[in-house]
C-alpha cells in the first residue's frame, strides 16, 4: 500500500540539519494527521517545497509532528498534461479536478469560452479556485501522486492561446471533427513531427463547455501550435465532465502514465 503523503508548502527538508525534526504542515494537514492516527514508527511520503520527495520515519505526534528522513525517494518521470476545460455549470469541475488529480493531470485550467453559461467576477472566481485548489490538495494526497497540480486563473479565449504556444502538443476534443482522429493516432503523429523523439514538454488537452466550441474557437487554437491536432473522443457525445476524465486518461496512457504502454511523453 502507498505512504501516506503530505506536500509541504515552505520548508525545504534538504535544509534541515538535525536528525530529527518537525515536519511544518499546514493546518488542514495537521487534521489529516489526527484523522489517519498517524503512530510513531510509521514511514510516511514528505513532498517538500523544493519538490524533493523523501520517505520520513514518524517518531513523535504531539503539537508538531517529528520525523527522520529514511531515504531520499526519486521523483518519479512522469508525463505533464494540462487540461484546459470549458468553465462547465455547477460542481463538475470539482469532479475533473479531482478525478484529473488522481489520473496524474499537472495542471488545470478553467477556460470561460464563448458557450460557458457560468460568467464569474471576481470573488467567484477566487472563491472557485480556493475550491479547486483544495480538492486537488486532497486528491493528490489521497491517490499519492508526486505533486500537487496547479489550478490556473480563469482565461479567456487569447489567454488560453497563450498557454497553447508554450506546449510540445495540443489535443482539442471536437465533437464536430470530420476526420475520426483519435488520441493515439494523433500523439503518433506528433512524436513523428517532433524534432526531439519522443516529443519532450506538456501536453495540453482542450475540452469545452456543456454548450461545446464554436467554430471559431476551434481554429484560433489549432492555429496555436503546429502540433495541435482535433480529436475525437468517439461517436458519442460525452458530457464536458466526463470528456475532461477521459481525454486525460487516454492521453496519460498512450504517454506511460495508468499502466499505458505508450513509453515517456
Ligand atoms: N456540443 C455537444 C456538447 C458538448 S460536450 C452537444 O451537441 O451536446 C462537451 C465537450 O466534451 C465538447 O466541447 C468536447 O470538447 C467534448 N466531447 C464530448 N464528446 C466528444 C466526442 N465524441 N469527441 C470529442 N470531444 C467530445
């Protein structure tokens, strides 16, 4: 079974000089340590803010919880995939944010595209992103990935833009696309137009709200990046929710994540 693990948002544990030390956990994770009975001799996963990832031996719980560091564990090499989702209606985006946490999703992006029925000002939108912050947190602690994923500002049709410059590849779920490409086949094809095989950098996975993509959304980001390509997810219609989890999970697969035999991004 894997350690339970905690992320620590200052401390750098490579500064520490003593054997044993006080882990610096936020307030919440304090209450995840309460709750789990977290017993002394207990190994536990430590993420710390230089991103290192330690494997710690507990040896006290009291008003701090104090460790040992047992061994210093490799980050593992795992595929970066950012999901760009259409700002959907009510708590799905809880629902992609917290399944796309435990899939492996690096980083979240909530788009208000032209068919977003949700219009959020600014409190809102603070007030989401706390939300989705914190589910990733938990969803991240809970499934044991390596890191938290960030959850991104809300951006518009030029931001999103943007962020799709920077990617080694872009996959647009397109409900509408003529030609039936499917995932596989389109990170096939970008491995073969990469100039470093296989292709390095993030991925970035494009679905739109419950009301779908205009046309001209769909053709500013494909004119984005020359590796874009418009997938289909299949003859169904999937819901924004569900197409989120599924277009990231068959990406992950095809780029070694979930078992896939895809080999590394
Ligand atoms: N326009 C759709 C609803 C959009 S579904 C309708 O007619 O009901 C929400 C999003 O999920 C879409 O914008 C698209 O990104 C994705 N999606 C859903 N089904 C898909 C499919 N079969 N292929 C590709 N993308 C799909």
């Amino acid at each position: 079974m894997s350690l339970h693990r905690f992320f620590l948002e200052e401390q750098v544990i490579a500064n520490e000089r003593a054997d044993a030390f006080a882990l610096r956990l936020a307030s919440d994770d304090r209450q995840h340590v309460r709750a789990l009975r977290l017993a002394p001799g207990e190994h536990i996963a430590v993420v710390d803010a230089a991103a290192d990832y330690f494997e710690c031996e507990v040896l006290s719980v009291g008003a701090d919880v104090m460790v040992r560091v047992c061994r210093r564990a490799e980050m593992p090499d795992i595929a970066d995939v950012m999901l760009v989702a259409g700002l959907a209606k009510a708590d799905k985006m809880d629902t992609v944010v917290r399944a796309g946490t435990e899939l492996g999703v690096s980083t979240f992006v909530p788009f208000a595209s032209a068919r977003s029925v949700v219009r959020l000002d600014a409190a809102k939108e603070a007030k989401r992103l706390a939300r989705w912050r914190t589910i990733a947190k938990s969803a991240a602690m809970q499934s044991g990935q390596p890191r938290i994923p960030r959850v991104e500002p809300v951006g518009d049709i030029s931001r999103i833009c943007a962020l799709l410059r920077e990617v080694a590849g872009v996959l647009i779920c397109w409900e509408e696309a003529e030609d039936e490409m499917g995932v596989g086949r389109a990170l096939a094809r970008m491995r073969a137009q990469a100039d470093t095989a296989p292709f390095e950098g993030s991925l970035a996975v494009v679905v739109g709200p419950e009301g779908g993509f205009t046309h001209d959304e769909v053709d500013a980001m494909r004119a984005c990046n020359d590796r874009a390509c418009v997938v289909s997810l299949g003859h169904t219609i999937l819901r924004a929710e569900t197409a989120g989890v599924v277009a990231c999970a068959l990406a992950l697969y095809e780029l070694g994540a979930l078992g896939g035999v895809g080999g590394t991004a």
